[in-house]
C-alpha cells in the first residue's frame, strides 16, 4: 500500500477516450505506487497504446483525469493537456527511431542537449547510461553499424538519459528475436530497479507480463478487467477472460448448463449448481484435471469424455489439449494418456471447481480459487 503522504507515481481517474464516435477506453481508473513495473496486458485494439499515449501526452483523454507524480497532467473536463517534454517521462516503442546521421553518443546525449545541460555534465551522464546498458563500446558507431537488439539499448539509453521517474515502453521487444527478448526482458527490469523509476510496459505476451510485472492490468475492449500482482491474476481472476488470458497452460473455463439442479457439460454432470443460473462457467485449472479409465467405478467422481488433440512434453510434465463438448481444454500429467490424437480419453474432475462465472463471465462470489 501507498504511504498516506507519498503520492502514486501515476493515478487516473476516471479516464475514457473516444475517437469520434468510436468509444476505445472505457472508464478506467488505477492508482500505482512509485517504483513498481505495471504491464498493460491485453488483446489487440483494447486500448492499451491508446492508455500509454494518454500517459505521455501524446493523446488527450476525452474525459477524467491523470496524474503523474502528484501533479495533474491532463483532465478531460478542464482541457488540461501537459506537453510530454513536460512530463518527466521517457517513452520508447517497438519502433526506435534512432538519429541515422548520428552515433551513438550524439543519441543519447540529444535530450541532454535539449535540456540544456553543460558539455562535462552531458559527457558524465552518457558515459553512465551507456555503461549501464553495456554498450560503452559501441558509442562512435553509427545505428547502421549495430545490430538491432543493440539499437533497442541505444533507445533505452537515448530515453534513460534525462534520468525520467516514469518509463513508458511500448512492446520495445517484439522486433527482437526469441533468445533476445529472453535476454532484454531481465535487462530492462535491472535498468527500471537501478534507475529507481516507475514503469508502464505494454504488451499483449502474456509470459512478458507474468515475468516482469509487480502489478498487470488486463486490459479488455478498453475497461481493465483486474488489477493486481500476478499471483492475484492466476490465484484469484476477476473474470473468465483473466482466467483464459493468463498462465501457462490458462486455465479452463468449461460452459456449462444447470441440469436438475446440477451444472452438466454435454450432459455430463460436473458439480452442484445449487444457487447457480441456468447457464455458468466454470474454472479448473489444467493440475486440477486427470485422466481416468473409460468405465467407472464406484466412488468416482465428475467424468467426461473428450478427445485427444495433442501432448507435448514441458517443464518435466506433459500439457495435453483436448476438445470437450466443443470447448477446448488443457490437462497437466506427469504420464502422458494411452491415447492417440482423435482418440477419445475419460477426463477426471475434481468435486467442486476452483471459481464459477456468470454466463457474461463475471466472477460469482463464494467460489474461492
Ligand atoms: N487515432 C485514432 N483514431 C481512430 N481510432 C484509433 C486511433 N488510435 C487508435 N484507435 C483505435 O482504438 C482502438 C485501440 O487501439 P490501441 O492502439 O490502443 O490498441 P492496442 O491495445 O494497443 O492494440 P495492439 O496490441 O494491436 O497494439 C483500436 O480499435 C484502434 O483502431
Ligand atoms: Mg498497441
């Protein structure tokens, strides 16, 4: 929690957007204490850049308000729109427009110039970044002459220059290949930690999120659905889309239909229903399931049917995908099931699911996860 007298690094109230009569973001509200790394995780086109510009004053919010740092930098109502050179933010994106005709120095000592600082001061500070990012050696080359993931640390370094307290990134690793990215996700997270800064970070890589962030904020059709650490997301999701969005595998969320009182999936039974709706969703996790003989025995608990779509090996355990009853579904084992792709396979339930929905995908109180 935020000390009472610290103010949050950023805090917006009440923010909506609208591009003419396209409404993108929906009322958001979010208070987020100094120091820590929010991700903005979502679907394509849910307003997450659109968040992000509005954070550094690249797009004014049509309504509510956003501050920075204490201070109010925009408020729809009020048509208070703080330029993003005065904001104390340093922004970069997938694309990092680097100086061509300059080197690498000349970039990241460019808002230094801007600034106005003196020339030992500027030599002082670009010398630190470079160092910081471990590209001391590359700063009399020009961006042609580097490769592209040492161009992205040219960005880093360009927008870490002026010393920001917010870092605005968005998706700054997906030009990168895989290992790189791997590489840059724990360098970025050392330079946010070392710079004391807070950041906002962008993307729709699920993974991306789960490791970098203290906090996410699932972003969906321009609302955030939850707000929390990512143990909040995967231990206690707000919604069917948290649920199905985050994890590795996600979890599942079965449909199901109140039959005789009890929620039944293509006629299979799963659980009580009792206080339930006619129609719900259901959460298991891919652990909670198993695999089970085709006939039952006495003191079996919920079964069903489903085929087998495929089984790969991960981590020591083997993720199988199933269909069932038109959903599909993931099962974690440690012994892969006797069974072929297309064959069908009986899967186990436990008594009760981790978390019900409505049929809107709302979470519905009582079912702890
Ligand atoms: N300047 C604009 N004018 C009109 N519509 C816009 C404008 N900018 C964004 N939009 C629309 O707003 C919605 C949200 O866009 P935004 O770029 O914020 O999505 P995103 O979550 O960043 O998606 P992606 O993951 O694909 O980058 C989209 O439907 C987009 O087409
Ligand atoms: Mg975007």
């Amino acid at each position: 929690m935020n000390h009472p007298l610290v103010p949050p690094a950023i805090e917006l109230r009440g923010v909506h957007k609208r591009f003419g009569a396209s409404h993108v973001v929906k009322g958001i509200d979010l208070a987020l204490e100094p120091r820590a790394f929010l991700v903005l995780l979502g679907p394509s086109g849910c307003g997450k850049s659109t968040l992000l510009r509005m954070l550094s004053g690249l797009e004014a919010p049509s309504e509510g308000s956003l501050h920075i740092l204490g201070r109010e930098v925009a408020n729809g109502a009020r048509g208070i729109v703080v330029p993003p050179g005065e904001r104390g933010l340093g922004l970069v994106f997938q694309s990092y427009a680097l100086w061509p005709h300059m080197t690498v120095r000349a970039n990241v000592e460019w808002p230094l110039k801007v600034a106005r600082q003196g020339a030992a001061q500027r030599t002082r500070r670009v010398d630190e970044v470079l160092a910081l990012l471990g590209i001391g050696a590359l700063g009399e080359r020009y961006p042609s002459e580097i490769s592209g993931g040492q161009q992205q640390r040219v960005a880093i370094a360009r927008m870490l220059s002026p010393a920001p307290g917010l870092l605005l990134f968005d998706e700054p690793l997906s030009n990168l290949d895989a290992q790189l990215r791997l590489e840059m996700r724990s360098e970025l997270l050392r330079v946010h930690r070392e710079a004391g800064a807070t950041s906002v970070y962008v993307t729709h890589d699920q993974v991306e999120a789960m490791t970098m962030a203290t906090h996410v904020a699932v972003m969906n059709e321009g609302v955030v659905e939850q707000f929390g650490t990512p143990r909040d997301l995967l231990d206690d999701p707000a919604s069917a889309f948290v649920a199905t969005f985050v994890g590795t595998p996600a979890a599942n969320v079965l449909p199901v239909r109140a039959e005789g009182g009890r929620y039944a999936i293509g006629g299979h039974v799963l659980c009580d229903a009792s206080g339930g709706s006619d129609s719900a969703r259901l959460l298991y996790r891919a652990t909670d399931l198993s695999f089970a003989a085709p006939e039952a025995t006495p003191g079996d608990g919920p079964r069903a049917p489903a085929t087998l779509i495929e089984v790969a090996p991960m981590a020591g355990a083997f993720v199988c995908a199933l269909m069932l009853a038109g959903t599909r579904i993931a099962v974690v084992t440690a012994v892969p099931p006797d069974a072929a792709p297309g064959d069908t396979v009986m899967v186990r339930f436990p008594a009760a699911p981790r978390a019900r929905f409505d049929a809107r995908g709302r979470r519905i109180a009582g079912g702890a996860a």
